[in-house]
C-alpha cells in the first residue's frame, strides 16, 4: 500500500519539479498584473503626489529585484547537493527580497514603519551569523581545522589593535571568532526590542545626542556589536585565507558588507538631515513628518540598492559549484530543502553549543581537579574517548544535519 500511494504521488512530484520555476513565474506575474493597474490608477487619481511617484519608483525596483533573486534560489533548490553549506548561502540571498519587501511596506504603511524595520534589522544579524557558519561550515568538511590552526603561526590583531596580543591558536581560535559574531546575533535583537518598545511609549528620543536617549545608546552598542561581528570575520578569513580559497569568500563577504554598510550609514545619514532641520515636514495629504520623509527616502534607496544585489548575487552566490549528476539525488532534496531553509533551531544549537565551549576553556584554564562524581565515572578508556569526542564535535553536529532531516 505505501508503495501504491509513493507511485501515485511521484508523477505529481515529477511534474512540479519540472515546472516550478514556471508556478513561481505564474504567480509573480499575477501579482505583477494586479498591483500594476492599482499602482497606474493610484497615480492618476491622487494627481501623481510625489509619495505615490515613490511608491511606483520602488515598485518597479521590486518587481524586478524578487524574480532575479528566487531564480538563483530556485537553482541552489534543484542542486541541493550539500546542505550544510547551500541553506546557509540561499538564506544569505533572501536577505535580498526581504530588505527589499519590507522596504516597500514600509513605504505604504508609514504607521507600521517601526514593526517592519525591526524585522529587518533582525534579518541582518541572522545573515551575518549564517556568512560566518558558511566559513566554519565549509571548513570542517574538508579540514581538521584545529590541527591545522595549532600548527599555523598565531594571528596578529589587525589595525587598529596591533598592540594587542595575538589572537590563540587551534580550537580556541575558532571559539572567539565565532563569539564575536554571536555577540551581534544576541545583541541585535534585544537592542531592536528595546528601540520597538521605547518608540511605541514615545520615549526613544530618536535624533536626540544625550545621556537618557534610548536610541543613542541602542546607537553604540549596535556599532560596537556589528562592528565587532565583521572585525571577527575579517580575522577569520586573513587566519585561512589560504585554505577558503575555492568558495571565493571575499567577494561574497563584500556583498554582505555592502548591504550592512549602505542601510546602516545611509540610515543614520538621513537622521542626522532631519536633526539638522535639513529634511523639514512635507505638506503633501498624509501628514508626513520630517521623520517620515527620511524613512521613506531610506526604503526608497534600499528598493534601488537591493535591485543592483540581486543582480551581484547571481554570480557571487552561484549555485553552480553543487551541480552533480545525480538526478535521483536532486529529486530528494529538492523537495526536502524547502524545510530545511526555515528550520532556525541550528541557531539555537550553535548558541547553546558556544557556550558550553566558553565553559570548557574556562574549566581547562582553572587547572582545578575533577569532582568525585566526575571521578567515579572515569575508567581507563575514559581520556582517549574524550578527547576524541572533543576534536569531532563540530564535524558531528555538520553531519547531523544531512543524517537527521528533522534539524
């Protein structure tokens, strides 16, 4: 019987593998011939006011931005050879849609503005977070990463903190970088919340340069945060250049760094116009602030901006490095992937798993002894296991996720 119902439904599986570029195409297009007569019409009724030309202007930029960016996504889906990496690749290219999309509501629903950007801000962190398990992905696959860290020379601080020590060798080296980029992972978030509540109770004093202002401070810590996360990745990859060399990690570092760099600077940009009154209230219909002509004027630009990534992502994010000719293969994780993409609990894991390496360093530096339960539980094959489980548990948590399709 299951082999009855299994045939019945491979045809269906065939045939929605052969064509769903063409069902994603279909449904673009429908959305694309239902908001283009509304956008056309809103134009003319409203007398084409300069809101509405934006709208339209970022909404051309949209409709053209998402397609490009769920083709390639679409190619990395029917490749799925190896997931590890590409889940962490193809959720690097939503951040491309998303920024894109929420800009865009953003611009419609100037009331909700704050809910949207907050979830973009979030986005950002998770896409950082996911660059740099791509790296550490990418290299315990195909190295004992730290074997060969402890027999490479310690890495230096890079400017401008050459005075510091060097950063430590072997495992250690991996546990900081990733720490760093943890920092902004965990930061980022409660940072956004604190900046949501303090908005909605009208206490954020956005703009504001003074001791109490939520917002100055939520300011310096993303700064500190972010900035720390890329510091860490820039170690990260000068310590194994060398050995990153075949997945090109630069230009794709470049690309994730240009979209961070635009909407973060350009952001704070524009806030600083409205501070200095340069940027006034508009007196068109609508009631839009000095405030929400700079947020509009933001997610205007990041519409445009995303167009010109989609386009970079392409090429850098190439799905063609996982093609294989095992046609069988594709079939099974074309249609397994899809969960896979919005299964969040390995960023959990790898929290929970930084941790406990934090806490093990702090153990091994303490040079105390074991407690007696630890010692009763010992027998003489007890160091070797140990010590072999200790070098391999980051290769085991890899494979687990292609040996368990319910992480």
């Amino acid at each position: 019987m299951p082999n009855q119902t299994e045939s019945l439904f491979t045809p269906i599986k065939q045939w929605l593998k052969a064509n769903f570029g063409y069902i994603l195409l279909c449904i673009y297009l429908l959305f694309l011939c239902i908001a283009g007569p509304f956008s056309i019409k809103e134009l003319v009724n409203r007398h084409a006011e300069r809101h509405i030309v934006v709208w339209f202007v970022s909404g051309v930029f949209v409709y053209l931005t998402i397609p490009i960016t769920v083709a390639g996504i679409v190619q990395h889906l029917r490749n799925f050879s190896d997931p590890p990496q590409q889940k962490r690749l193809i959720r690097i290219m939503m951040m491309v849609p998303v920024y894109s999309f929420f800009s865009y509501l953003g611009m419609i629903w100037k009331n909700k503005v704050i809910y949207l950007d907050s979830l973009r801000e979030c986005y950002e962190s998770y896409v950082i977070y996911n660059f740099m398990m791509f790296l550490v992905t990418f290299m315990y696959e195909h190295y004992n990463v730290e074997q060969l860290l402890t027999f490479k020379p310690p890495q230096p601080q890079l400017w401008p903190f050459q005075r510091l020590p060097p950063w430590p060798r072997g495992k250690s080296f991996v546990i900081w970088a990733k720490r760093g980029v943890f920092v902004y992972v965990i930061a980022k978030p409660i940072t956004t919340l604190l900046t949501l509540i303090s908005s909605l109770a009208g206490n954020s004093g956005k703009g504001e340069v003074r001791i109490g202002s939520v917002w100055l401070w939520t300011l310096i810590i993303d700064n500190f945060a972010q900035g720390w996360a890329l510091y860490c990745l820039v170690v990260f990859y000068k310590a194994l250049k060398f050995e990153l060399a075949p997945i090109k990690p630069l230009p794709k570092f470049l690309c994730v760094k240009a979209v961070v760099f635009f909407s973060f600077w350009q952001a704070l940009f524009l806030e600083l116009l409205v501070l200095f009154k340069i940027i006034k209230d508009s007196s068109e219909k609508g009631g839009y602030t000095a405030d929400d002509v700079a947020s509009t004027a933001q997610n205007m630009l990041i519409c445009v901006e995303m167009f010109g990534f989609s386009i970079a992502h392409i090429f850098v994010f190439s799905h063609k490095p996982y093609v294989t000719d095992d046609d069988e293969d594709r079939e099974t994780r074309f249609f397994t992937s899809i969960s896979h993409l919005f299964d969040v609990r390995d960023v959990g894991r790898d929290i929970r798993t930084q941790f406990m390496e934090i806490s093990r360093l702090k153990s091994r530096r303490s040079g105390f002894g074991m407690s007696l339960r630890q010692m009763r539980g010992r027998s003489e094959h007890t160091p070797l296991l140990q010590q072999n489980m200790g070098e391999h548990v980051e290769l085991n948590t890899i494979r687990d996720y292609t040996s368990n399709p319910t992480l």
